[in-house]
C-alpha cells in the first residue's frame, strides 16, 4: 500500500511541477529583439533595489503556489477515479487487510478500552453505590448491636455471677432450714411424746350421762368423781376408791344427756387396771366406753384408722400406752402408727408379696414363747 501510494505520488508531483513551471519553448520571450544588457531594461528586478527584490521574489513564490492549487483542481475526474480505485484496490487486498486489521484491533482496542472501563465503572458505581450506602448503615448499626450485645453480656455475667452467689446462699440456707426443720419435727416429735406421756395416767369415759338444763347445757357443778366410781366399781366391778383418783372433769359439751369426763389416777397401775378391764362396759345401756387420753395428732390419726377400718382397708387397731398400732389382715403383722406416712401407707393397695411377707412375719418361730 505504501508502495502505490509512493508511487501515485510521484505521477502527481511530475503533473503539478510540469504545469506549474513555464515551459521554455513555448513561453515568448519579451527580449528576443536582441541581446541586450540588464540595464538596457529599466524594469529588470535586477534594477530594482534590494527591499523590492524581495517583495518580487514573495510575489512570484505566491504565484508559483497559485498556480500549483490551480492545477491540482483542475486535475481531471478520471486522474481522482483511478487514484480511489487503486486505492481501493489496495485496501481490498488480504495482505493488506491482514495487516490493517490488527492495527486498528489495537488502536480501536487502546482508544475504546479507557471509555469502556469508564462507563463500567459508572454503571457498577450507581449499582454498588446503594447497596453500599445500605452495608455502611447496616455495619453501623452491627457495631451499635454489638456494642449492645457486649454490655448486656456483661450484664448478663454479673447477673450470673449474683445468681450463683445467691444460689450458693440458698443451698447454705436449705441446708440450715433442712436441719432446723429436722430440729424442729425432732423437737415436735419429742414434744408429742413428753405429752402423752404426761397423760399415761388418765383415761377419757365416753357417753357417760350428766346433768343438764332446759337448753341442753351441763348443770355445773357436776360431781364427775362420783360418776367415775359409779361406773368402775358398779358396772366393771373394780377395787378403786377416791383415793385412787387424782383429777376429774368433763371435757366437751353434752349431747344427748351424756358427755367425756377424763379421770386421772394417782398410779400408773390404777389406769392399767381400769383400761385393761375396758370390755366390761361393752354392753351397757349407755353406750359408755374407755379410750386412753390421746393428744390431739393422735387422736386424729385414730379417727383415720376408724374412717379405714369402717371401709375396709384395715382389720384392726388399737392403742397402748399412747402407742398406736393397726392390721390389714387377720395374718398380718402390726404396725406401729407415729405419722400420716403410715396411715398413707396403710391406705396403698396391698400385693401379694406384701400379704405373704407380712403372713410370715406375723408365724411364730418354733421354740418361742407366743
């Protein structure tokens, strides 16, 4: 391609140097009268001075000039046509394509890469640019929530470390309130005891009849030692006088005429006798009985056996010397009743295995004394 373009280069350049210049043979010479020298012209550049001669020498390279634009535009179409054709030709040549085309790969390439990243990069920017704005705002708020999450942490540590100070205070202190509780049933127990045992010398007669008013009310006072050795020495036919008993009242209000009147006696053996005789009252017109004088827990824990007997849970119970005892079965072996444990007990249903253990408990070992 450089080489045609050299070379119609080189055919312009001989057409517009060869018009621009005069040809000698041709152009009439405005001296041929004869030789003459340069001052015979008086108009001669030659005669002029030297500010002159330059100005005539600018004059004719602008003409010279002229004259070649002139002929340049006056080149003739099918000069232009040729000129585009080759040129055409040559840029439709494979060599030359092959080498044009990575040319401008590249410099279209080079030129159009810096604008590409650009708009990329504006475009990425407008769409990064909110989601940015919002992962600022959310990582400020994550370091305000973190912060949060860091005080109550140590919050929730103190609360902790209270807490485990606290619970270590409430297990020393179950430990005392267990063994104050268990100081307090042993002191209740021992209590419950030293109070029967206080009353192992009086027993309580039930329906024993008494004086009363128009309303109902025991007319007092009443004479409850007279009624008390009425009952055991006329009814139960005992050795006992007045001297025997040490203190006697009634206790309760009267129903039906009758009420409890609690004889204590002076000996232990004069209770014995009268409780051990108890049966003999067993068929009296009045009803009246002998209990021994319970405390008020022990009481309601007879009157619980009674409700279980009455419904069948148990066979049997009874009292001596303030001691409660009760069966399930004819064959079982006592038990010893102290506490509503042992009354719940009572009340579980009973398995075989508990029937045949109690059953062999209750058989006499051979050798000893029933």
């Amino acid at each position: 391609m450089d080489a045609a373009m050299s070379k119609n280069n080189n055919n312009d350049q001989e057409v517009l140097f060869t018009c621009s210049q005069p040809n000698p043979d041709t152009t009439p010479s405005i001296y041929s009268t004869g030789k003459r020298g340069k001052r015979g012209n008086p108009e001669s550049p030659e005669n002029l001075p030297g500010t002159q001669k330059q100005q005539t020498r600018q004059i004719r390279r602008r003409n010279s000039i002229g004259d070649i634009s002139e002929t340049l535009k006056k080149k003739p179409a099918s000069l232009n046509k040729s000129v585009a054709n080759k040129v055409l030709e040559a840029l439709s040549s494979p060599e030359v394509l092959d080498t044009i085309i990575p040319v401008l790969t590249q410099k279209l390439s080079e030129a159009l890469s810096p604008i590409i990243e650009a708009e990329v990069k504006n475009c990425i920017e407008e769409q990064i640019k909110p989601m940015s704005e919002k992962i600022i705002s959310q990582e400020k708020e994550i370091a305000n929530n973190y912060q949060n999450i860091c005080k109550l942490f140590i919050q929730v540590n103190r609360l902790e470390k209270c807490c485990k100070d606290r619970i270590d205070q409430i297990k020393e202190q179950d430990k005392e309130l267990d063994a104050q509780c268990n100081a307090i049933k042993d002191l209740e127990t021992r209590l419950e005891n030293q109070e029967q045992y206080s009353r192992r010398t009086s027993v309580r007669f039930h329906n024993v009849p008494v004086p009363i008013d128009e309303q109902g009310k025991i007319k007092h006072p009443v004479n409850t030692d007279h009624l008390i050795l009425d009952i055991c020495q006329n009814k139960m036919n005992l050795d006992i006088n007045i001297n025997d008993i040490g203190r006697t009242h009634v206790i309760g209000k009267a129903r039906n005429g009758k009420s409890q009147i609690i004889a204590r006696f002076v000996s232990y053996r004069k209770k014995h006798l009268v409780y051990s005789n108890k049966k003999l009252l067993k068929y009296n017109e009045n009803g009246t009985f002998i209990t021994e004088n319970l405390t008020k827990f022990r009481t309601t824990l007879v009157q619980s056996l009674a409700q279980m007997k009455y419904d069948g849970n148990i066979i049997a119970y009874w009292t001596a010397d303030g001691k409660i005892f009760a069966k399930r079965t004819e064959n079982s072996q006592k038990k010893i009743i102290t506490e509503w444990e042992d009354i719940h007990a009572l009340r579980r249903p009973m398995r075989d295995h508990d029937d045949q253990t109690e059953a062999q408990a209750s058989e006499p070992i051979p050798g000893q004394r029933p």
